[in-house]
C-alpha cells in the first residue's frame, strides 16, 4: 500500500468515524492525513522548514567580554527579559535600518551599529529590571555552515562591543 492509499484510507476512516460519532478526536486523524495528502500546499504544510534546513543559519547571544579573544554567555532572559530569540529579530530588525537600499549584503559597519544599538537597549532593558550586566558586554553571531568537507561547524563572530577597553 502507497502512502498516499493510506492516508486517503484514514481521512476516509476518519471521516465515517466523524459523521457516525460525532465524537471530536476524529478530528485529528482526518486532518493529519489531510495534511499529508496535501503536501506543501498552504495552510496545509508538511514543515519543510524543519526536514530540510539551510546550509547556512545563525543565532546570536549575549556574552561578557573576559578578554580579546574569550567570551562568557549571559543568561539574556533572565538579565534583560528578552528571550534569545527575539534578540535576533531585533537585531535584524534594526539591521534592515541601516541596510543602504540596493546594498544586498549589510556592511560590517552597519552589522556592528545595529549590534551597538541592540547591546545599549538590553542594557538599558537589564537596568530597567534591577540587573546589573558586566562592564563589558558583547553581541556574538555565530554562523552554523555545511562546507562539504568537514561537515557542520560553527562560525563565530563579534558583532559589537559595549563598555570601557579594559574591564
């Protein structure tokens, strides 16, 4: 049996079940065979974002700046309130900002003001809170990438830095 002859034979069983019962859980079979059959049709969608990721994805976090070249990660959420991932919204949100129109890649001088904005607003966040974050703090982007070689790795890189030179 195909896949597709069994999940046309569930949204049929479904549906008799629905309409003899009237009972609600039937619901939920139909649909996920409904889904299934439909594929990548919207609003019906079988995730492709999650089956087939991106060769190429970030995420960026909040670190304490130990020295030139070591960094500590912060508990952002619990310094500032904002979670991890809306520190990367806004963070590309305000990159955008900056971002000349035509440019199809920002600047790193527009990365690192769109970083600077961001870290004085979580700690102006922080303050607002009752937290203290160190002196100085840094935004830190790192760049999950499939190079065909190695495999997956990590691509570290600061974005910006706030507070005084020596800690």
């Amino acid at each position: 049996m195909t896949a597709e002859a069994f999940h046309l034979a569930t949204a049929a069983a479904a549906a008799l079940g629905w309409t003899c019962s009237r009972h609600p859980a039937w619901f939920v079979p139909l649909l996920t065979a409904i889904s299934l059959l439909a594929g990548e049709f919207y609003p019906l969608s079988d995730y492709p974002m999650y089956s087939d990721p991106d060769e190429r994805e970030n995420y960026l976090y909040l670190a304490r700046v130990v020295d030139d070249d070591a960094y500590e990660p912060l508990p952002v959420r619990t310094l500032t309130g904002v979670t991890a991932p809306k520190v990367k919204k806004m963070y590309r949100s305000r990159l955008r900002s900056r971002i000349e129109a035509g440019a199809r890649r920002p600047s790193m001088a527009d990365r690192s003001s769109a970083g600077a904005d961001l870290l004085a607003f979580l700690r102006g966040q922080a303050r607002s809170r009752g937290a203290v974050l160190p002196s100085r703090i840094a935004l830190i982007e790192v760049w999950i990438v499939h190079d065909g070689v190695r495999g997956y790795h990590e691509r570290m890189q600061v974005v910006a830095i706030d507070g005084p030179e020596s800690a």
